[in-house]
C-alpha cells in the first residue's frame, strides 16, 4: 500500500475540519472552532495564512499536514511551522506521518528554508515517539500564548 501525498484542495476543507477535531480528541481537548469555512478562508482565501497537504492510501484521505512560513532569527534563514500533523488511527505505521513530514520538509527547501519546527503535546507518547524515530530533535523551550481580541 501506497502513501501518496497532494497538495490540499478547497474541497478537502470539511475532511482536514473532521481530522482535526479528531486530533483534538486524541489530546483530550475540545474540538478546536476550525471548520470548513475557516480552513477555506485561510487556507484558500484572499488572506491565505497556511498551506495544507493531504495524505491518501487507496484514493481514501488518512491524513494531513497544516503549515505556514516562519523565519528563525537564531539560524538566520526561512523555514515552515508545522502547525498540525495528523494520520487516522487505522493508518498508524503505515508511512503517513513520515510521508508528510518528508513533504513538508521538501517545500521547506524549495522555498530557500532550512528547517521545520513543530509542537507536541507532552502528554502524547506515541506522537513523541515518533517525531524521534523520524530524526525529530526535542529542545527545552517553554510555551506562551497571548490571547488578542478585536
């Protein structure tokens, strides 16, 4: 079985919407607000913000990836934010999580970047497992978030 990764299409939004709150699920959070309508506003609108990608095995979607280009002033060079990697439960070990990194990784250098950096959650044993299987490098850092509302 084949791993085939495509570009995400407008008319993926609902299927990327459903994985992710599956994703969410899987990290014991609420679904995030992220439907449809959102991923094609900003994915696809006049203000687009990331880029998505699909992986299929059999023509059926198993996965996706979701990314946005980023600048590291420590390395001094572009590269990608791996906003979201997500493979279907049934699809596990099957190629799907690498086969996406593998392509993130590659626009990364098609658009001059030198690396990718992403977040796990910590609690998410199987997913740290394998971003070190893949060559992942886990650094110390500690997370913030600032809510900004209109």
């Amino acid at each position: 079985m084949t791993v085939i990764v495509r570009p995400m299409i407008i008319g993926d939004a609902s299927e990327v919407a459903r994985m992710a709150a599956a994703l969410s699920a899987h990290e014991g959070a609420a679904p995030p607000p992220f439907g449809a309508g959102t991923i094609e506003r900003w994915a696809f609108g006049p203000d687009r913000r990331f880029d998505g990608l699909i992986a299929a095995i059999d023509g059926r979607t198993v996965g996706y990836a979701l990314f946005h280009d980023a600048f590291h002033v420590g390395q001094g060079a572009p590269g990608l934010f791996l906003m979201d990697l997500y493979a279907d439960p049934a699809a596990r070990r099957q190629g799907v999580g690498r086969a996406l990194v593998e392509a993130v990784a590659a626009i990364a250098r098609e658009r001059d970047g030198t690396w990718v950096v992403w977040q796990a959650h910590p609690d998410n044993t199987e997913a740290l497992a394998f971003y070190r299987s893949i060559g992942g490098r886990r650094y110390r850092a500690a997370d913030f978030e600032l809510m900004v509302r209109p």
